[in-house]
C-alpha cells in the first residue's frame, strides 16, 4: 500500500515539478525550496505578529476593541493582520507539501528518522500556535475556537470537564486567561524556531533562507492576498449565547467540525492516530536487515576527496555532510547543476527529472549527486574547476541597452560547457549575477556574453557606465540543463525574448556546427526594431542553411521602425504558423512573464510537456546613488 501512493505521488509530483520548472525556471521553482520558504513565511508571521502584539489590548473586555481598532483604522494594521494571517497559512501548506514530498520519494527512513520526526512535532506546534492566535482577537470565531479547545481537552479525566466551565456563561473569562493566551502565543512560536533549528541540524547545509526572486514574489502575492480578502472579525463575542455559524480557516481548524459532528473522543482518535502513524512511518512496515547497515567509500575526483555514504545516503549528502565543497542548486534533481560522472561502482540513479538527466547521458555514466545513492564503493568524476578568473578583453555596444562582453579566461584550464548553459558572475559581496553563454563550445577563446541594461542594476549600471577593457572579474560555472536533447528527432522551435537570443545563438551555432539535418525555426519577439540587435545573423543563417528559418516579432513598433513584418506578442505568433505542436520539441528562453504566458498556450496547441524546455530569466536591481 505504502509504495503504491509513493508512486502515485512520484508520478504527481514530477509533473507538477516539471510544470513548475517551465514556469518559473528551476532555480526558482518553489518545490525545491519548501523548507526555505517555510523559515521566510514564519519571519514573516513574526514579524507582523510583534507589530500586532504592540498595539493589541491583553483585558477580556478591550481585546476586541484593540483589534477592531487597529484593524479599520490605524494606517496599516488591517493589512498587517490579513499578512499575519495568511503568512501562518502558508505555512501549514509548505510544511505538509515538504512532508508529503519527503514521503513519495522515501526519504524518511534510516538515518533520516530524526528530521522525520522533528517535523511531525513542527507541524504540532504550528497548528497549536495558530488555534491559539485565533483564540485572541476574542470575537465569535475566537469563542467557538476557545470553547471547543476546551471541551475537546475535557475528553480527558485529567480536566474532567473544568476547563469547558471557563468560557459557560457571561463573566466567566477574565483578564488573566487573555494574559496567558498572549504568554502561550509567543512561547509556542519561541519553542517552533528551537525545533525548527534543530530539525535542520541533521541535513546538510540546510537552507532556511529561499532565493531573493523567491521572497519578492511570494512577499507580493501575500500583500495581494492581504489587500483582496482582507482578514476581519466575526463580532464580539459574547458567552451568554452559542457561535452557531462561523467562518472556518479551514488549514488550522479541519478537525474543529468533527467534534461536534463525532464526538470529541473519535476527534482525538483521528488526530493522536495520524499523528502516532506518522510517527512510526520511517519504521514502518519492519523491514528484515541482513546484517548490519552497509557504508560504501565514496571517492570525488579531482581532488581525491573522500566520504562515507550510509545505505539510502545520497552522494550530495554524503559529501556535504563530511564538509566536501560539491556543485548542487536545488537538491532535488531538477536543475542538472550536481551532474558528475560515475567513473568505478554501481548506484542508485534515483528519480529525477529527465530535463536535467537524458537518457543520453545516464548511459554516457552521468548521475546526479543528489539522487544518486552508492551501492557500492564508488569513484566520482566532479566536474573541473568551478570558479573562474577572467579579465574583460572586449566591449561593444550591440544596441543602446545591450552590450557584448568578451572574457579572457586566465589559466590555461579550458571551460567546457554546453551549449544553452550559463555562468554567474560573482561581485563583491557574494552577490551573483547570470548570464547564458552566447556562443557555441569551442567557437571562441572568449567567454561572450550578451549584457542588458537594467535601471537600477549594481552590475548592468557598472557595465554600461564604468566598465573598462582590463577589468578583472571572476565567475562560476558552467550550470543548467537548458540545451538541446540530441537524441531527438523532432523539429525544433526556438523561441527568444530579447537578450534570451544569446543561449538559443549558442545552440544554433552549435548545431550548424554539427550538421544537424532537423527542421529548424527562431521566432525572436521583441519591442521594437533596434532591439533585434543581432538580427543580421540569424537573416545570414537563414540563407545559408535550408533547414533554418527566421521569424523576428515586434510587439510596440514605432513609427521610425518603418515595420512591415509580424506583430504581437511572440507566442502568438508561433500559435498562429503552427495550429497543432504536436511532435514538435520548443526551447523558450526570456523574461519568467514570456515563458510563463506562453508555456500553458503551446500546451494547449498540443507540444508535450516532455517536449517542452525553457530558461526563465529575472532582473535582480538595486538603486545606484547618483
């Protein structure tokens, strides 16, 4: 039974993953980052909460007052409550999307009991900190929450029915149950954050910060959500008659119902049983062991670096785990990043996502080190050095806002990627900046990069207006899975959105290069005329490769463009020359609202979504004084 909904769950979740992956990009797929976001939404819930907790009145009678004041009439406070609130939500979602994900793809067992475990009681305490937060704004949804919280405990002989007596009849609360309702609703969040730390003191460098793309989005569509359906009051309370009809938030109080609905008995048998049972879930069912717990020795070269994987340990873990610097982005073989090459022994691949894994390259002896578990001692191939040194050999402006960089790499170690693959070029601080390889492998000495100006950008600014020829720089890399799938046939749509066109012109030299025979078509949507800055070489290959096309799309042309080709959005574009996509391969790199807006219609027409491949950019800008 067990591994039935393991698979079902596998199956689901690496659609949904994939889906994700052409949306947001892999970097920035949210499902790769759950714990992380977790961490950012309870900051968040904090951080509004001490706000509210400063202007929120402890008395039983000036309780509701404090928050129906601050809530309809101190500048921000309805809008803080509504973010405490759905902040808190957030979480319960994030936490049981993170278990159920830990779940399908087994990572709960063995060495991993104690995370496992660790994160059923999070999940208790964050369900025991908003019962209680609900309980404290003393309207009528607080009264039925407070007054069910108390009979559901009464089920005990230890209350014996005295707490239900507390909340039977007009008087009967007082200031000092709201004083330790305040007390319980900052010692529970303090107890969370300990236990939240120590659940992730057992996983390897742990993240508990989600990417700043990350943050910005979802900060956004919680204040959205704020201000759209604003959380409000349900009246005052009042104990001389029953809540007979509240609005439920229906992630903290599901079992609420049941206990009037069964009884409060049969509400505990659900909840202690569910939570007995996900307890005892990494040991059950018993599995025979056949002699003790293998470890295998793990061998990461260059380097001759060593670790010890316990059985089930992924290579990633193992490493990180016994402070070996390996290559890994979203840890959950989705982004290609952790690639390596499997050189001696036998492993477990793992389930991972084919876009960043080809079947191609698995039989080539690549793994990914975060899937992958030995079987066997084993020896790693890492990829070469991973941090470059170069100085800039040459500039020039390609367009008003794009500029051509040629970097000269010191050393005489090549940089081998792919074509499609990117870099990130470090700045002071740690701060990184991408950028996609705008040649194919091999083509040049120089490392070339299509750079677009961003109002605001530290690094864009830097280049546009302060960068010299001489300028050293250093970067990382290669990453991605963004590239061609040589093992297919089908005919190919490359789709670019303006600086997108760098990494779709690697992979298009690169094919010519190759000789590759497959229909081609590059559909180029930009604003206006002078931003197809390169357009003369894609006019070029047009002419000298029968199997090539070229399809520039102006959105906003202007006057001055004297434009007589296609307009429009570019996606629109492409629908209309191809009614149905089926059996045809798209590559769609631009800006996420591109790649987003046309992902669900390409679907629509009929491309596969195995079919389907994208590299989402976004901006990251700061405001340069002066």
């Amino acid at each position: 039974m067990i591994r039935r909904l393991q698979w079902a769950g596998r199956w689901l979740f690496l659609r949904i993953e994939n889906g994700f992956n052409l949306f947001f990009g892999q970097a920035l797929n949210p499902l790769y980052h759950l714990g992380a976001i977790t961490f950012f939404l309870f900051w968040v819930a904090l951080a509004s909460g001490i706000y509210l907790y400063v202007f929120f009145d402890t008395g039983v009678n000036e309780a509701y007052d404090s928050v129906e004041t601050l809530t309809r009439h101190w500048y921000g406070g309805g809008l803080i409550r509504s973010l405490h609130r759905y902040a808190a939500d957030g979480m319960v979602i994030t936490m049981l999307v993170h278990m159920s994900r830990y779940f399908v793809f087994n990572r709960y067992r063995s060495f991993r009991w104690f995370s496992w475990v660790t994160g059923v009681f999070l999940l208790w305490l964050t369900y025991a900190s908003g019962i209680n937060g609900y309980m404290l704004p003393w309207d009528r949804l607080a009264q039925f929450v407070a007054t069910t919280t108390a009979e559901w405990l009464d089920w005990f002989p230890l209350f014996a029915g005295s707490l239900a007596r507390n909340f039977a009849y007009e008087g009967s609360v007082n200031d000092r149950l709201f004083s330790l309702l305040s007390f319980l609703h900052i010692g529970i969040p303090l107890g969370l954050l300990i236990v939240m730390w120590v659940h992730t003191q057992r996983v390897p460098r742990a993240r508990t910060s989600p990417p700043r793309e990350i943050a910005l989005m979802l900060g956004a569509a919680l204040l959205v959500l704020a201000a759209l359906k604003p959380a409000v009051s349900q009246g005052r309370a009042d104990l001389a008659s029953v809540a007979a009809q509240v609005g439920l938030d229906w992630f903290y109080l599901p079992l609420y119902p049941l206990i009037y609905g069964w009884s409060a008995g049969a509400a505990w048998a659900l909840a202690l049983g569910a939570t007995l049972l996900l307890v005892l879930l990494p040991w059950l069912p018993p599995q025979r062991r056949r002699g003790p717990l293998r470890e295998f020795q793990i061998s990461f070269r260059p380097g001759n670096l060593s670790a010890v994987a316990r059985a089930g340990e992924t290579l990633l873990e193992a490493g990180l785990r016994q402070g070996i610097a390996l290559p890994y982005d979203c840890r959950n073989g989705g982004c290609g990043v952790c690639k390596a090459t499997l050189a001696l022994g036998s492993v477990d691949y793992g389930v991972y996502q084919k876009s960043a894994l080809s079947d191609a390259e698995r039989r080539a002896g690549k793994l990914l080190l975060c899937c992958a578990s030995a079987q066997s001692d084993v020896d790693v191939e890492l990829d070469q050095e991973r941090e470059w040194q170069a100085s800039v050999e040459h500039m020039s402006r390609l367009s008003p806002d794009v500029m051509l960089l040629q970097l000269k790499l010191h050393g005489s170690t090549p940089l081998e990627y792919r074509a499609g693959q990117y870099i990130n070029i470090v700045l002071d601080g740690g701060e990184t900046r991408s950028f996609s390889f705008a040649t194919a492998p091999g083509k040049s000495e120089f490392v070339e990069l299509h750079v677009r100006l961003i109002p605001g950008g530290r690094f864009t600014t830097h280049v546009f207006t302060q960068m010299k020829p001489g300028e050293r720089l250093r970067f990382r890399g290669p990453f991605g899975a963004f590239v061609v799938q040589e093992e297919s046939h089908r005919p190919i749509i490359f789709v670019a959105g303006a600086t997108g066109f760098a990494p779709v012109k690697s992979m298009l030299e690169h094919a010519f290069e190759r000789e590759v025979r497959r229909p081609m078509v590059l559909y180029w949507g930009v604003r206006s005329r002078k931003d197809l800055y390169m357009a003369e070489l894609p006019e070029r290959w047009e002419r000298e490769h029968p199997n090539f096309s070229f399809v520039p799309v102006l959105s906003a042309p202007k006057p001055e463009d004297h434009w007589t080709g296609r307009t429009g959005l570019v996606h629109q574009a492409i629908i209309e020359d191809f009614p149905t996509l089926q059996g045809y391969e798209l590559y769609a790199c631009g800006s996420l609202q591109m790649v987003s807006n046309a992902h669900p219609e390409f679907i629509a027409h009929g491309l596969a979504e195995e079919a389907c491949f994208s590299d989402a950019f976004t901006y990251s800008t700061r405001v340069v004084p002066g």
